[in-house]
C-alpha cells in the first residue's frame, strides 16, 4: 500500500524548528512527508534539514521544478496538509486565497482535510483579523488547532505558544484516519471531564481512585480533532495537554462540580467521563491526623458528594445540549447502566465493564453505548480513541 501522503508546511515562525519533531513523527509513523516552508521559515530552519528529515526535495516557489507543475501536483495527491507553525501571516493569505508561494498554492489546490496550528504572539493572535481569518478558515472546514498558552518568544508570555508537536500529530493521525474534509463539530463547544477526584482527609492524605483520564483525554483530542472547541476538567491527571484543548485542572467533586457547570454554560455536548468521588470526608483536618498511642483512629465519617451528572441532565443549561454519562460496573452490567441512566437522566451512558483486561490506565476499553432512547452500541475492545469516536458519533447525531 501506498504510504499517506502528507504535506508539512511550515511558515515563518520562532517555532519552526518544532516542526521537526512533527516531521520525524510522522515520518517514523509510515508517512510520505512533503515539507513545504515559506521564504520566512526558511530564515529559521533551513532547506538541508526539511530535505534531509523527509527525504524529498525541498522548495518554496512555484518556479522550480516547474514541469512536475508542482504549484498543483503537490496539493492535488496530498491525503492531509498540516501548517505548523501557521503565522498570523500564512492564515491571512489562506483565508484570503492568495496564493504567492508555493504552500499558499498547496492550500489552494488540496482537496484533502487541511490543519492549521498557529503560533504567535497574543496580539497577533487576538487580532480581530486573525480572529476573523480563523473564524473564515475553520466554516470552510479546516481544523484550526487553538494556540497553547505559555512561554513565547523573548520574555512574554500568554495565548499564542504552538501545542506540543507530539499533540499535534495525534491530531494529525486522527484527521488521517477519519479522512473527511469537513470535522463535524466544527462550531461546536464540548466539555468532557476525565480523571479521578481526590476528597482530602487531611494535608497529606486523600480519598482517591484509580482513573487514569486517559478515557477522557481521548475524547478530548477525538472532539478537537473533529473541529470542537474543547474543555476538558481534568481532576488529578498526569498526561500532557492534548493540543488545541483548553485544560482546567481541578483536585475534589465539589470543585469539578463548579468547572463543568461554569463551562457547560455555553456548551453544545458535555461528557463526563471523570470518576468523581461519590462520599467525601465530613471533616478535613489541617494538621496531619496523627497516631496515638494506644488508641483506634477516630472512625471516618462520610458524606455525599454533588451528583454533577445528574444535576447538569435535570437543568440543561442550554436547550437541546446533550449530556453523557460513563458508569463502570462488575456485574449485571447492561441492566445497571439503564437504572443508573434513567435516573441520572442523560442522553448516553457509557457501560464499562470493570475487570481483567479492562482496568483502570490502560490503552484499551470495551463498552457499551446505551441511549435514552432505548438504542445499544457495543463498542468491542479496542483503543480508548475508538470509543471516544463512537461517543462523538453518537452526540453528533443527536446535536443534529
Ligand atoms: C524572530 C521572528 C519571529 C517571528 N515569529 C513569528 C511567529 O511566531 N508568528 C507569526 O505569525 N509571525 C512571526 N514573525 C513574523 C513573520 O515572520 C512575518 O509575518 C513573515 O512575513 C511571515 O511570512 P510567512 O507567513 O510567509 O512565513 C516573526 C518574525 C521574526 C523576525
């Protein structure tokens, strides 16, 4: 089989040289990688190094090489054009049509989904041009991938940092395989919360659980790679930010409760994919609880937690959001999850059985999807990011 062909083009930011890191990974990963830069990346990261990484020659104008009309061929064969960095620049002109170079004339004759992943800094990018550029870009169904916030160039710092490069090739790999032009939550705004809260006893110690957030990560990338604007309330993980995704880290229920209801306001979807605590301790101790000689420790009082998913299904904060639910149970699995489901009162509930093969942190999950429509959709074992495609199917069809 052919290899994937894709096209890297790289614009004239400080960031260029991480597109390196792109390139080699999606190179290692089986992929043709035609690296396109402007004359400006070039001032950054030179043609030797975009030529030697991908081993195809390297131009940025449409004047050489020009019986293979390669201001057309390269566009036209490409399986997936990714600009990274894209400068506030490079989005203009894409937004605008132009086509001076030979990436802008890529842009111009791809037929394939196309990723931006801007850099730059904050100004340029809360300018309501490029705001505006973005905006144009992501109706006509490219994926523009929200900046990082952190360190730019020189002694700034803010909204404009390019994500991870190997963030963004997940995006890039998850793009390929769907292999649509147009992301089908473009314009939407989805919440997703993963990981396990953590109720604290005192300063040293918690009640906790085993959820990795690995599950609700891969919903987060799945929807950001679908074109979503993505919030994802991560109580106590340790994964890298997936890119474009906008992370609030939380520690207990009580506050992923206020999270998920402050950024469900506006939402289209909300998944709650976290393990939240369902008892907390009734008291936290500000010294460390210590032993005392000769005596049983106190006995440990409990009490409920906010039912959050329960809560935000009663009062939608919007009409016709839709709102999942993941429930992991050991036995009668089917049965529980259409309890649990019709009295929580969401759209989806996702069934995990929890047992060998199916722990907590691993790669793989197994589930079934039932609706309140009385639908199933077994999911069969396989990569988190399969159910989390499954998921997102099954909310896309209910947004519509
Ligand atoms: C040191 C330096 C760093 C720059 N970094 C960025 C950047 O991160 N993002 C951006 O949009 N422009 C940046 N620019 C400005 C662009 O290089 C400039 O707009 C250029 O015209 C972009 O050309 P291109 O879009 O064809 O690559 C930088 C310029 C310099 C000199």
């Amino acid at each position: 089989m052919d290899k994937p062909k894709v096209v890297l083009g790289v614009s004239g930011g400080i960031a260029a040289y991480k597109a390196c890191e792109l390139l080699r990974r999606l190179t290692e990963s089986g992929h043709d990688v035609r690296v396109v830069p402007t004359a400006s990346a070039l001032h950054f990261v030179g043609a030797a190094t975009w030529s030697a990484l991908s081993g195809n020659p390297v131009s940025t104008e449409v004047w050489d090489a020009v019986h293979e009309v390669p201001h057309v061929r390269i566009g036209q064969h490409a399986d997936l054009v990714v600009v990274a960095p894209a400068t506030a620049d490079m989005l203009a002109k894409a937004a605008h049509g132009l086509a001076d170079d030979l990436l802008t004339n890529t842009l111009l004759t791809a037929r394939c989904p196309v990723v931006f992943a801007p850099a730059m800094h904050t100004e340029m990018w809360e300018h309501p041009a490029t705001q505006e550029n973005v905006a144009t870009l992501r109706r006509r169904g490219a994926v523009v991938i929200e900046p990082a916030v952190g360190r730019l160039t020189g002694v700034d710092t803010g909204k404009g940092r390019l994500p991870d490069p190997a963030e963004i090739f997940e995006i890039c790999r998850r793009v390929l395989a769907r292999g649509v032009r147009e992301p089908d939550l473009a314009g939407r705004h989805v919440v997703v919360s993963a990981g396990g809260t953590r109720e604290p006893l005192d300063p040293v110690r918690f009640l906790g659980n085993r959820s990795s957030g690995k599950q609700g990560y891969a919903l987060a990338r799945t929807a950001a790679a679908r074109g979503a604007r993505v919030t994802l309330v991560a109580a106590n993980t340790h994964l890298p930010d997936p890119a474009g995704v906008d992370v609030v880290p939380v520690g207990t229920a009580v506050q992923m409760r206020e999270a998920v209801l402050k950024a469900a306001a506006d939402a289209d979807a909300v998944v709650m994919a976290a393990a939240v605590a369902d008892f907390r301790p009734s008291e936290y101790a500000a010294g460390k609880i210590k032993k005392k000689d000769g005596q049983e420790p106190e006995p440990l009082v409990l009490v409920r937690n906010p039912d959050i998913l329960a809560e935000i299904s009663a009062d939608r904060a919007r009409a016709g959001q839709v709102i999942v639910g993941f429930a992991a149970e050991t036995d009668d699995v089917l049965a529980n999850g259409r309890a649990k489901l019709a009295r929580k009162g969401c759209d989806l509930l996702v069934v995990n059985e929890v047992g060998e093969r199916k722990t907590f942190g691993s790669e793989e999950n197994e589930a079934v999807v039932l609706g309140a429509d009385g639908s199933e959709t077994p999911v069969p074992y396989g990569p988190k990011e399969a159910l989390a495609e499954t998921v997102w199917d099954l909310v896309a069809d209910r947004m519509s």
